[in-house]
C-alpha cells in the first residue's frame, strides 16, 4: 500500500498574516474617514444650501462634485479644509449658480494654509467655464470663447473697423516649444457685434505674480490663462448680478485671491449674516474646547497634588 503523502499545517505565520490582511482591507484609509466626516457635515446642512441655491443649481450636485474633487487622488489638501470653509464656498457656488470641481471647470474650492492659525481653509474661485455660463446666462451675450496662443502660432488681431482675430494654431511649433505668449476672449452680442479682449505674456504673468502663483495657477495653469482675458472682457459686458457676485468673491477689480475671510464678509451680504453665524459658532466652539482642556488640566494637576499630599 502507497504511503499518503503527510497533510501539511498551515503555521500559525500565515494565519497571522492573512488575518491582518483581511483587518486592513476591511478598516477604513484616512481620506475615506475625512470624505466621510465631510458628507456628513454637508448633508446636515443641505436645506440651508437650498435656501440660498440660485438659477435652478442642484444642491445635492454641489455636495457631490466637491466630494468627488476630494475622493481623487489630488483631493488631500481639499480633505484637510475645515468643514465650515467647505460649506460657506458652496454657498457662494449656490448663490452665483455654479457647480464646483475640476469634472465641470465652473468653479473651484481652492485650499489655503493659514499658517497663523495653523488651519486649511476653502476659498471660492469661479473658473472660465464658469463665467461663459454666466455671460450666457444673462441673454446679452450669444456666445463667448477664449484660447491661448502658443509662440508659432500664426495670430493676427484687428482693433480697427474689422475687430477681429485671426488665430491658426501650428501643432508641430507647439510639439518642438510648447511656450504660451498671449491669451485672448471674444463675446459675441445679441446684437450681432464681437467685443475681443488680448492679453500678452507680460499682462497674464502680471497677474499671476499679483495673485502670489496661488495653487489655481500651479495646478490649472492653462486655464487660468483662458480665465484672464474672459474676466477682463466680463467687466465691459452687461452681465447679470451674479457675474458681479462672483467677481466679488474673486477679488473685483484686483488680481490678488480674497482670503476665506474676505470672502465670508461679502457671503453675508447675500446670505444674510450665515457667514458671520458660521464663524462665531466655529470660534466658540474653539473657545470651549480650550477651556475643557484648561479644566481637565486642572483637573489633573489637583489629583495629583492630593495624591502626593497623600504619600
């Protein structure tokens, strides 16, 4: 009779291993646990976003498309924003009727480090995608475009009785050197007329360095080319009152980024005093948590001093 093979044991090593493999699959990663604290902040306050949403914007999609922005790989810096920051740059999405992230390019919620106060704040910025719609929305315009002309391009510009621009892009000069020297929008009238707007190297860096390279013009550079000219043109097109909310919102007639709380003083004006409520309720909540912690300290230092009274 053949002798059977001897049955092999699995070790105690492998049971081990396999157990902390199933532990780690099955427990939650850090972004999972922020997006998730963030949804649940957002979705407790989602009648106030409809109190306050504009030009027919879903709130449930601007809940979904910033959790989206967070759940992507980029996301970490917009996971480590304060809820509130979160919540208050949907309401300027609410109150202008844009939707944010980068899936739409309407507008963005752009972290800031507050290094003072040791906190990551959102700030509301509207994208280019986000102006045309707006310029649209306000019947005055039929259409508006923008483009950025890379060095090899053929491109002519007719300020005369024409006012027109001539842009034929050369895709083997942009191959060999991929260098932007202009940047210009055309909107096009109801009435049949094209107001253009062109903007050089030199003026776009300007505004760049004016906006300190905030981290819009490090992670879309190219479109916040495409954005200077359209927001310059805005300025000269009867557009409707939320174009100049969220021109507001994005600094008015100046090229630096308004801080979370520039921001939150002009929100008030169009969400009656939310902005002002929100912040009060963050720094009081802030002023109780250091007083807990003031009291558990004493707390602490009075046991100990009775038990070494004790000893």
């Amino acid at each position: 009779m053949a002798q059977q093979p001897p049955k092999s044991t699995p070790s105690r090593l492998n049971y081990d291993q396999s157990s902390k493999a199933i532990q780690s699959r099955a427990e939650p990663s850090t972004a999972m646990v922020q997006v998730g604290n963030h949804k649940a902040y957002l979705d407790a306050r989602l009648a106030k976003i409809k109190e306050w949403v504009r030009h027919g914007v879903s709130p449930e999609s601007l809940i979904r498309f910033t959790l989206r922005d967070m759940s992507d790989a980029r996301g970490q810096k917009l996971r480590e924003c304060t809820q509130e920051s979160i919540y208050l740059g949907l309401l300027a999405c609410a109150v202008t009727g844009l939707e944010p992230g980068a899936l739409k390019g309407e507008a963005y919620l752009v972290p800031y480090r507050d290094n003072k106060r040791g906190v990551t704040e959102a700030t509301f910025m509207p994208g280019y995608r986000g102006i045309i719609k707006q310029a649209r929305r306000s019947r005055e315009v039929t259409a508006i475009w923008s483009n950025v002309v890379y060095d090899g391009d053929e491109f002519e510009v007719d300020l005369g009785s024409a006012n027109r621009i001539v842009h034929k892009p050369s895709l083997t000069a942009r191959a060999a050197n991929p260098e932007i020297i202009a940047a210009y929008a055309i909107a096009r009238m109801a009435a049949g007329q094209d107001e253009i707007e062109v903007m050089d190297r030199q003026d776009l860096d300007a505004i760049r360095k004016a906006g300190n390279d905030s981290p819009a013009w490090q992670s879309w550079p190219d479109q916040m080319y495409r954005k200077a000219p359209i927001r310059r043109l805005g300025k000269r097109l009867p557009l409707g009152p939320d174009y100049f909310v969220a021109l507001a919102l994005d600094g008015g007639d100046s090229s630096t980024p308004l801080t979370a709380a520039d921001q939150r003083r002009i929100l008030d004006v169009e969400i009656g005093g939310e902005a002002s409520r929100i912040e009060a309720g963050t720094v009081a909540a802030a002023e109780m948590g250091s007083q807990i912690s003031d009291a558990e300290l004493a707390k602490h230092d009075a046991e100990l001093n009775a038990k070494e009274g004790n000893e």
